[in-house]
C-alpha cells in the first residue's frame, strides 16, 4: 500500500504479472500555505498480496487511488476486490483503504473486474441493486495493460496508460504517449475542490504560464488531463484562472517533479486553492513502452 497524502503527498507503471508489482514510491511534496485535508481515521487495512489460486492473474494490471469522499463530503475509507466474470468469484485486495493512499499494482483475473465499495459494505458478488459498490472496472473495457483508477468525490476515473494511438485526444481516459524529445508532465485535478474554472500551471523561477500541449484553451481541473513538457528538473505551482501571466501568488505548491527526456509523470492533485496537495508518480519507471 501507498500513502499518498498526509502532510503533501497523492499516483502509475506496469507489466503483466502472475502477482502485485509494487508501485513506484511516491514522492512526497510540499503542499501550500496549509495542510491537506484531514482524513477520516480508518481501521489499518488488511492487504492481501494475491489473489487466491482460482483467481488466476490476468494480463491487465491496475493501482487503485482512494480520495473518495462519502455523501456528506467527508474522506472516506474504501475495500478493493478483484473478482471473475460470469460465476462471480471474488478476493480482497485491500479492505480499508484509507482516504489518500492507494494500492499496489494487483491484475484481476482475464476476464474480471475491479470493485471498490464503501468499507466494512462486505458483498463483492452483488450483481444487481449494489449501492455499496463506487467503482466497477472490467479488464474488458478500456485499453492498455495499465490503468489507475482515482476515486473522488463520489465518483472515478480511470486513466489507460498506454491506449490504442486513435483514443489519445478523442477519449478522456487516454493519456498522451510519452514524447523522445521531451520529458511530459500529466496534470490530474478530478479530485481538486473549488477550482471549477480550472487553474494555469508555471515553473518557479520562469516568466510566465506554461501552455497546455493538448490545448491552450485546457486549463488544469475537471477530467481532462493537461500535458506539459518540464525540464528534467522543475518547481510545479499553480496559479488562479486569472492570473493571465502567473504573475500574482500561487495558490498550490511548489511541487517537486523530476523526469528525463522521454518519460512520463503524473501531477495528481488534490485539496482546494490555498490548500493543495499532490502526488508525482512516473508512469514510465518500470519501462512501459
């Protein structure tokens, strides 16, 4: 298990694998004027490394991101299964999940599925009428051999780390290819509150905004995922929609990021504006291509 947010912290690799991959380890970065968001107390979860034998690992693997939120906006812990198509079998793959930390790599069978419910709900058979289920995602849909689930607010959102060349910009869950030019920063603000009309991005100690790859018209938040090209060392900060220049004060980070030319990081983000967090991940750390 990761912890992705505590006073600073928030995902992403993989291969195909008979067992759990662990993931790259985060890295923690400073967060704003005040801390994160205080999370609910959760029991200490129970992490089971692999599924039982009837359960055989398929070829799909995925890292779960629990910033899920219950109906009343409060952090909440999550349980994790991995389980079959068609005679439902179903394993834990980690119960309790707290707010703000994620799962290790883990492949649901081929076919399967992904369930997150609401912790201590039990039941991960259910196939009608579930509402204790917040997530179902099936190695049957979407693309790729790698995908993160991000659970916020009350919904998800899952990214396909290396999609069919057609999806990438026409399909939200796409991320872009890595670039051999240049090392790309995928900016994630699903999970951002009061940002609705999206933030512009800067580097510390460089004039101006950087300009969204995809769009200039994309700024950060929402579910689309704004891409920019970074040195291979940069102080990531955010400005209000606003601030046309980046000139005013930040109202997130700085934010840490790291990347040689021709990889991949994620910038998932969370918190509101003058009380952000985040989490730098390298999608590409265990050579996905």
């Amino acid at each position: 298990m990761r912890t992705l947010i505590g006073a600073v912290a928030l995902l992403v690799a993989a291969c195909s694998s008979t067992s759990p991959t662990p993931a790259p380890t985060p890295t923690p970065v400073q967060g704003g004027p005040t801390g994160a968001p205080t999370a609910t107390p959760a029991t200490q979860p129970t992490a089971t490394p692999e599924a039982p034998a009837s359960l055989e690992p398929g070829s799909v693997q995925f890292l779960v991101v629990n910033l899920y939120r219950d109906a009343g906006g409060s952090p909440a812990a999550v349980d994790v299964y991995a389980r079959t198509q068609g005679l439902v079998q179903a394993a834990p793959i980690l119960l309790g999940l707290p707010y703000g930390e994620a799962t290790e790599y883990f492949s649901p069978p081929d076919p399967g599925t992904v369930v997150v419910t609401t912790a201590g709900a039990g039941d991960p058979t259910c196939v009608s009428s579930c509402p204790h289920f917040i997530n179902e995602s099936s190695t049957t849909f979407g693309e790729g051999d790698a995908r993160t689930i991000i659970l916020y607010g009350g919904g998800s959102l899952e990214l396909w780390h290396n999609p069919n060349a057609g999806s990438v910009g026409t399909t939200g869950n796409a991320l872009a290819p890595a670039d051999a030019s240049a090392a790309l920063l995928l900016v994630v603000g699903v999970a951002l509150q009061e940002a609705d009309f999206g933030l512009r991005l800067g580097f510390d100690g460089v004039t101006g905004c950087q300009v969204n790859r995809t769009s200039e018209s994309i700024l950060v938040g929402g579910n689309q995922i704004a891409v920019f090209a970074f040195p291979e060392s940069a102080q990531v900060l955010l400005y209000d929609n606003r601030d046309s220049e980046c000139a005013e004060e930040p109202v997130g980070g700085p934010f840490d990021v790291q990347g040689a030319v021709g990889s991949r990081t994620l910038l998932i983000l969370d918190g509101r504006p003058g009380e952000m967090t985040a989490l730098v991940l390298p999608i590409d750390a265990l050579g996905l291509d």
